[in-house]
C-alpha cells in the first residue's frame, strides 16, 4: 500500500496539479495539508471522480486537513486534537483506512519567535504528543502524517545556520519532535535515507528550488507494527517543479501487506 503526505498549499488554486500528480503517482491514500478552503468550497466531486473516498476538515483562508482513500472506506475516528488549545484551527483528522490507524496533521509555523504564535505552536506539540502515546498504547498500526514544521536535524535544512532564530528550527521544537519519536514512532523518510540530503519544500524566492536549498518538515511516522512494513518512502521532488506548484512536494511510503520479519518472543521472567 502506498501512502503519501502533500501540503498542496491551497487546494482549489492548486487543483490542476493535485489531480495531475494523483493520477501520475497513484496513492492509496494521501493526507492533504494547507487546503486554505472552508468547509463547503472542497472540490469533493473532483476528487471522487479519481475514484478516492474523501474527508476533510476545512477553515476559511487558512489550515485545513484531508485524508483520500482509493482502497476502502474511510471511518473517522476524530477532527482535532483532544483539548485542542485552539480548536478553531483545522490542523489534525483522524481515521481508520484499510486497516490502518492514521492522523493527518498540520503543525502550526509557531514565527515569529518569540511571541504567542510560538507558544500556541509548543502547546500544540505537546497535546499532540500526549495524543500520540495514547495511539501507541492502542497497540495498532498507526501512522502520523503531515506537515510538521519542524527540521528535525542540520542535515534537514539547507545552510542550517541561517535558521537558528527561527521557529521551525527551534531547539524546543526540534526536542519536542524527538521527544515524540522516543515514544517509539519510525521517521519513515529519514529511516530509509540515513545520511542523504533529502527535502520536503523549497521557497519560491530566491529560487530555492533550483538551488535545492530545501528544507525537510513533512513526515510520517510509523508505530512498531506499521514500521515492521516499511518497504519504501520517497520525494516526488519533480512535482515542486511544474507550473503553479505548492511550495511542497509529496511525500510517500510503500508499506508491505504483512510485516517484513517475525519478531522474536519476549523472554519470560
């Protein structure tokens, strides 16, 4: 099964290309980022038309989440994170897939730092988090998925330095994004590609893309049981390419139907 993670970055401006890298690509399913339509303006008909299932949870202008299905139905198991501290902001959906436990997200930017956006940004992470260990204990396949805005690493971003004042680059919020993988979620991308320069977005200035002088802030995050499936994950980089693109390119993984390896039994005591 293969599944992919795109911050589309306005889905009705860029809905030629969404449907263009959909048909080329052929997801199973796909979590949408930055959607910036409300509720009643998501082209439903267009995507369905592809032959995907659909929800999404849509805000004016701004945010918004989605969550396609072309292998089964999708069953919503929540919109927003518990306890949201802004439950205004459509950044999270939830729902089970093909057997599959997954959680779109939109992490808030958190710029500039310091400020309130900063810490709505920290409150977010950390109510996430918390929702996060829940879905681990559940002992399901689960996934996370979605734009994080956060590089984890040096090799995550170009020229790190020139990102220490900023919020994606945080050191709080590059420990919060560890402190959510001890938990015992699998960085899917940077699993695969240990040591390779890999990135998620390239600003349109200065011609970022052309430079590569990327960053990599979209993510999936397996739980053991999924992780024991993990057989690829890529980049579509070519799709940050076409004309009137998303800022973002399509990330995606490829997961076996059953676990690679047995596991060993646990020693008893």
């Amino acid at each position: 099964m293969k599944i992919a993670t795109y911050n589309v970055n306005g889905v009705n401006g860029r809905l030629r290309v969404l449907l263009r890298w959909l048909e080329e690509a052929q997801p199973d399913v796909v979590v949408l980022q930055e959607l910036k339509a409300p509720q009643e303006k998501f082209p439903e008909s267009a995507i369905r038309d592809l032959g995907y299932d659909v929800i999404w949870h849509g805000q004016k202008s701004w945010n918004g989440v989605a969550l396609l299905s072309r292998v089964g139905e999708i069953h919503e198991t929540r919109r927003g994170l518990p306890e949201d501290p802004d439950p205004s902001q459509s950044r999270y959906i939830e729902a089970a897939v093909n057997g599959i436990l997954i959680g779109g997200l939109y992490l808030p930017n958190g710029n500039p730092r310091p400020g309130p956006k900063f810490d709505y940004k920290l409150r977010w992470f950390d109510r996430l988090i918390e929702h996060a260990a829940g879905l681990l204990e559940s002992g399901l396949p689960v996934m996370l998925a979605g734009d994080f805005n956060v590089m984890p690493t040096d090799l995550d971003v170009y020229k790190p330095e020139r990102w220490l004042d900023d919020a994606l680059f945080a050191p709080e919020v590059r420990a919060a994004y560890f402190r959510l993988l001890d938990q015992g979620w699998t960085d899917a991308l940077r699993t695969l590609h240990p040591g390779e320069v890999i990135y998620t977005f390239w600003d349109y200035f200065r011609n970022a893309y052309g430079r590569n002088a990327g960053l990599r802030i979209d993510h999936l995050l397996l739980s053991p049981a999924l992780a024991d499936r993990l057989l690829d994950a890529q980049v579509d980089r070519h799709v940050r390419g076409w004309e009137k693109t998303s800022d973002h390119a399509p990330v995606w993984i490829e997961l076996a139907d059953k676990p690679k390896r047995k596991r060993a039994p646990k020693a008893k005591i």
